[in-house]
C-alpha cells in the first residue's frame, strides 16, 4: 500500500499501532488495505461537498484497516465485535474520543445504519455524528466493491452535481460480482449526501484528470 508522508506507519506511531492491532487480529491485509485505498480515493474526491479535513482522513484509514478485526471472533457480528475491540485494547494509544469515532466506523461499514439507540454513537457529539455518518458510508461502498476480495476495482473517479454524485469504478476486467452488490448497497452513501448515487464500471485506466467540480463551483455545495 502506498502512503503520504502523514500516513507513513513508520514515522506514525499511531498508525503502526492499527497495523499492529490488525495483525494480532488476522486481518487479511491484502483485502483491508485495498479497501482502505479506495476509501480515501472516495474521501478525497468527495472532499468538497463533506469538507472533513487531515484528522477525518486519519479515522478513516484506521478504520478501513481495522474493519475487518472482529472476524477474530466469527463472521456473524464481526462489525460490532470490531468496536469493542477497539474501545478496550490497550494496544491502541487512542483517547477515548479517538476510540469512539474510529470504533462508530468499523461497527456502521455493514448492516444497520448509525443510530443513537447505539450507546457508542448517543455518545458523540452532533458535529462527530456527521463525521461517522460520511466516514461509514464512504467504508462501506469501498467495501462492497471489493466484497469478493480480489482486488478486482482499482480506480474511482466522480463527478458531483447539486442532486446526484456519479461514480465510475475502473477495472482490470469485468466485475459483475461488485457491480451487483455495490448497486445495492448505496442506501448511506445517497441519504448521508443528499443526492443520488449513480454507478458504473468501466474497463481499464481512469482519465488522467480528476472529474469532480473544483472547490469554486457552484455544483460544490456542502452537506
């Protein structure tokens, strides 16, 4: 996995803990750190209309790394299995409100959306339930696209517009497995940006250019 600087895990100790934790854990890392790779593609071209910042980033990426861990215990519940591992371990040097966002996310990357009937979630702050509302849905569509595990898309690009966001996803071959549960499964990423999601695969490399507005547009409208 290629990473920034601020995201090196060897000149961030708060990130070799993560990788440390995924690793007592059994994560497959070929899986999790390719769906934190398109995570934060989705993060940072959606950047202008969610205007979540470095710090944003950084749960994000702990989160995608970490969202598998409660397979460590079973697939069935593995999502909340995963946030109470986070909020207990000692291996992470988290504080407690770093433990409830990056936890919040791990537990929202499948089935039930955020609630305040979840105690972890009551617990934040309205601004932090944003923030884990558009963190989950970015992680879980991610996800979905590498549900098969193969590593099959490797490339987002979107373009967004007042009332919908347009996503092609770029492959090496045909993806009809992604395809079909990414379609199904665009339920928070719509509701969390108020716009309709619309999705297509396409073979090969994306343009060499983004395709999103720029931050002066007014097509760039925050959530």
């Amino acid at each position: 996995m290629d990473w920034s600087a601020s995201l090196d895990p060897e000149q961030n100790p708060e990130l070799k803990a993560v990788f440390e934790l995924a690793k007592t854990c059994g994560y497959e890392a070929s899986h999790c750190n390719h769906v934190t790779q398109l995570a934060l593609q989705l993060f940072d071209q959606l950047q202008e209309i969610h205007h979540l910042g470095d710090q944003e980033r950084f749960w994000l990426t702990c989160a995608g790394i970490l969202h598998d861990i409660g397979w460590i215990e079973g697939w069935q519940s593995h999502h909340k299995t995963g946030l109470q591992i986070i909020l207990s371990t000692p291996i992470l040097p988290f504080n407690n409100r770093d433990r409830l966002m990056v936890g919040s996310i791990v537990r929202y990357h499948r089935k039930a959306l955020p609630s305040t009937r979840h105690d972890h979630f009551a617990a934040l702050e309205e601004t932090e339930r944003r923030t884990v509302k558009i963190l989950a849905a970015i992680l879980r569509f991610a996800n979905d696209l590498d549900r098969s595990h193969q590593l099959v898309v490797q490339h987002i690009r979107c373009k967004i517009s007042p009332r919908r966001i347009a996503i092609t996803c770029y492959t090496d071959d045909a993806a009809p497995e992604a395809e079909r549960a990414t379609q199904q499964k665009l339920d928070l990423l719509a509701k969390t940006f108020k716009r309709r999601c619309v999705l297509k695969f396409k073979t090969g490399l994306p343009p060499l250019s983004r395709v999103s507005p720029s931050p002066d547009s007014p097509e760039s409208q925050p959530v």
